[in-house]
C-alpha cells in the first residue's frame, strides 16, 4: 500500500477529514517527505513553513506561479503568438525587484483604503443576500460567494460589473493551469483564454491611462508619473493581472470553507448570530482552521536539512500552510474549531514576511462583512442534508465547489 502522505499531490480528491488526518500523520511520521508524480517536497510542520517563508536567502519565491504540469512546447509557443508576458512581479519576484513594485501597490489595501470600501462592499453583500434570502435553499457559492469576491477586486481595479462572468472563467481557467494537473490537451485548449486574460489586463491599464479614477491603477499611473525607472506600465498591467487571481479566487474559496466549517460544528452559527463582536476573531480562527490556499511554493537555493531530512539545492518545496495550521505544537487543541482562540491569528495561511498577502485587510474584511450580514440576516441557515463536496480541482487552492443550504 502507497503512503498515505504521496495523496497530497491529488489532495484534491479527498475530503476535508480525509486530507486532515493525512496533514496529523505526515507532521508526526513523514513531515518533510518526496512527492514523485509532481517532483515537490511537502513540509508539513509550522516551524519548518514559517522559518522557510522567512529565509529569503535560502528558499526562493520564483517557482510560486510556475505550472505544477510544465507547459507544453505548443504551449509556449501559444502564449508567443499572443505576446503574453503574465510573469509575476510580486509573488513570484524575489529582491530587490519585487519591493519596488510591493511598496506603490501597498498603498490599495492601506487602512483609509478599507475605511473607504468596507460601506461598497457592504452594500453589496446585502444586496446580494436579498436577492436570494425568500428562496427556500440555495448554492451558496453560485448565488453568492463565486461572484462577490470578484466584484469587490474590481472597486479596487476600477474594472466594471459587467466584465464578472470573463474574469471568473479566465481566472478559473488559469487557476487550473498554474495549480492543477491538466493534460497537454487541456494545456493547450486554455492558453488562448490566458492570452485574452493578459490583453484584457493591458488594455484596462492603457484605458485608465486616458481616464483616470480612483482606483489602484490610476493611483500606480500617477506614482510612476512617466518614469520607467519608477514603475512601468507592464509592471501596473502584471499587477492587475496578478491581483485578478490573488484577488478572489482566494477570497470566494474562503469565504465558501468558513461558512461550511461554522455549519458543519454545530451552533457556532448561532455563537456569531448572538455575539457579532467574536466575528473578527473568528474570521482568524476560520482562515487558520481551513484555510483556501492550502499550500504554497519555494525552491531551495542551496542543500538544505528540514526535521532532518536532507533536501537537496534546487528542490521544489511545497509547503502546506493548511497543515502548519494544525500543528499541536502552537494551537492547543488544533482540530477544535474555537471561535474565542487566543492566538488564532499566528497562522500562516497568508505565507508569512517578505511576500506577506498584501491583500489579507481586504480578505479580512470582506470575510467579516459576508459572516455579519449572513449570520444576522440568515439566523437558521444549515447545510442541505445528504450532499456530497467537492473540491476545486488544484493541489494548492482548496473549496467546495457548490455549498447547499437551506434558509
Ligand atoms: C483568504 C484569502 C486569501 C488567502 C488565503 C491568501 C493567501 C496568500 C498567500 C499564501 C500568499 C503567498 C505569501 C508568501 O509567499 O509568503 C499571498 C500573496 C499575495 N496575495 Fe493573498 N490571499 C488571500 C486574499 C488576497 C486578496 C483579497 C488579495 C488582493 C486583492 C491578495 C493579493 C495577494 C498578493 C498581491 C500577494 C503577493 C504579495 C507579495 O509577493 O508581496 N490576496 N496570498
């Protein structure tokens, strides 16, 4: 029989308990251990992930947006035709390139940056809701949770409502191909959608060059004020396609996973319908129980020895944020879902330092606007009985795909 562990490259295949207890056993038996089929190391215990994520020096963030499935030679020669050019310049971006761009992209999720969203955001969630709340049961991802995300980037990119239903598929279909295991077929049939992503992102930029706003890319325009040395236009348009995935992908799976855990452990939905002041608390708690990107990457830089185990220079690590989460060394009790957890915001289901999500406020808010509208306005909400989940199929994203309910 195969090790339990060598699942963790189809982890999505599994169920939430299922990949729970393979997180216990890799962190006690096996927790650095080799996953051949996609040639990544897994590093499963919290010191292991957030000292990796800290030491810029020995692991290297270039790898994080490169395809788990090389891309084909058609392929490439696909995204060539199309003069794609979709390299990250925050995530994937090691020092000192990656600074320049992260301290003029900063400011859009600075406080007074929320103070001004959280009223847009809000009005759209209770719009959202009463749309759907005389139904007597819902997807809560389709009627709500798929969509919504999406919306909220676009307040901050200044891109119109009308443009949801192309960015989700582009992004779904660029999640799959970054994230997921696609064929050289399937490979092949997205990389026009991906080129199409990138133009729409360029030309977006070059719109707003004309007709400014207040939005983030007419906030980085006026930064650069001409000067590529500064920041280029390539750098915004990288940007805006990179915050087009991080930016709600992220967000509609998470939003999706914490309301599945708080209606699966029973009355924590009514512990927030009575006490609404736990909410931010418990919007860290759900992050760290079950977080929407599960793991995330670095390379080694040089041979390196993690919980013993000898890993060689130029390994490709994954690192599962969402088992460092559950490591009995820093949260007592780890698989309680305890909305009141004093140190609920340790996880590192952000990553951790130099590329800290630069979106979290944002995340944070948005999820704590979504749970205080749904918990007051949906006081009896449940789980439809008998469903079966399933996952959005990458090894690093996780949510359910659709969430039944009844109301
Ligand atoms: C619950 C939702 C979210 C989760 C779980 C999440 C998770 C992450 C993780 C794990 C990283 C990599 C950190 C590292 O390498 O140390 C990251 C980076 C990033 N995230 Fe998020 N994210 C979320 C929401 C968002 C949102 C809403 C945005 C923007 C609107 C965003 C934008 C970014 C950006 C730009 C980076 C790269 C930062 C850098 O390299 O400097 N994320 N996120």
């Amino acid at each position: 029989m195969s090790c339990p562990v060598s699942m963790l490259s189809d982890n999505f295949k599994l169920g939430n308990a299922e990949l729970e207890s393979i997180y216990a056993t890799a962190r006690a038996d096996d927790p650095v251990s080799y996953l051949p089929d996609i040639d990544f190391w897994a590093v499963t215990r919290f010191a292991d992930v957030k000292s990796i994520l800290k030491d810029t020096d020995t692991f290297s963030c270039e790898i994080a947006m490169d395809p788990i499935v090389p891309f084909s030679a058609e392929m490439v020669r696909c995204l060539q035709e199309g003069n794609f050019a979709g390299k990250s310049n925050l995530v994937a971006n090691p020092e000192p390139s990656h600074d320049r761009v992260r301290r003029i992209a900063q400011r859009g999720f600075f406080p007074k940056a929320m103070v001004v969203l959280e009223p847009r955001i809000r009005k759209l969630v209770v719009d959202t809701i009463v749309e759907f709340s005389n139904e007597p049961s819902v997807d809560l991802v389709e009627v709500m949770l798929y969509e919504l995300p999406a919306k909220v980037v676009f307040m901050l990119l200044g891109i119109p409502d009308e443009a949801v239903k192309n960015v989700k598929r582009w992004s779904d279909n660029r999640l799959l191909l970054i994230f997921g295991k696609l064929t050289k077929e399937q490979q092949l049939a997205a990389a026009h959608e991906l080129v199409d992503f990138w133009q729409y992102c360029v030309e977006h930029v070059e719109h707003k060059e004309k007709n400014p706003g207040s939005d983030l890319p007419s906030d980085m325009l006026a930064a650069r004020n001409g000067d590529d040395s500064v920041l280029s236009k390539m750098d915004i348009a990288l940007t805006v396609f990179g915050l087009l995935l991080a930016g709600h992908e992220t967000t509609s799976n998470m939003s999706a996973n914490a309301v599945l855990a708080l209606l699966e452990n029973e009355g924590r939905w009514q512990q927030l319908n009575r006490e609404p002041g736990l909410i931010p608390n418990a919007v860290e708690e759900l992050i760290r129980y079950r977080p929407s990107v599960v793991a995330w990457r670095r390379k080694t830089l040089m041979p390196v020895e993690i919980s013993g185990v000898k890993v060689p220079a130029d390994a490709r690590l994954l690192l599962f944020l969402a088992s460092a989460n559950r490591d009995a060394e820093v949260f007592d009790e780890p698989t309680v879902l305890n909305l009141e957890r004093k140190n609920a915001r340790s996880h590192v289901s952000f990553g951790y330092g130099a590329h800290f999500c630069l979106g979290a406020p944002l995340a944070r808010l948005e999820l704590q606007v979504i749970l205080e509208e749904l918990t007051q306005r949906l006081p009896d909400l449940r789980l439809a009985a008998s469903q079966q989940f399933s996952f959005v199929e990458t090894v690093q994203f996780r949510g359910p795909k659709a969430l039944q309910v009844e109301l």
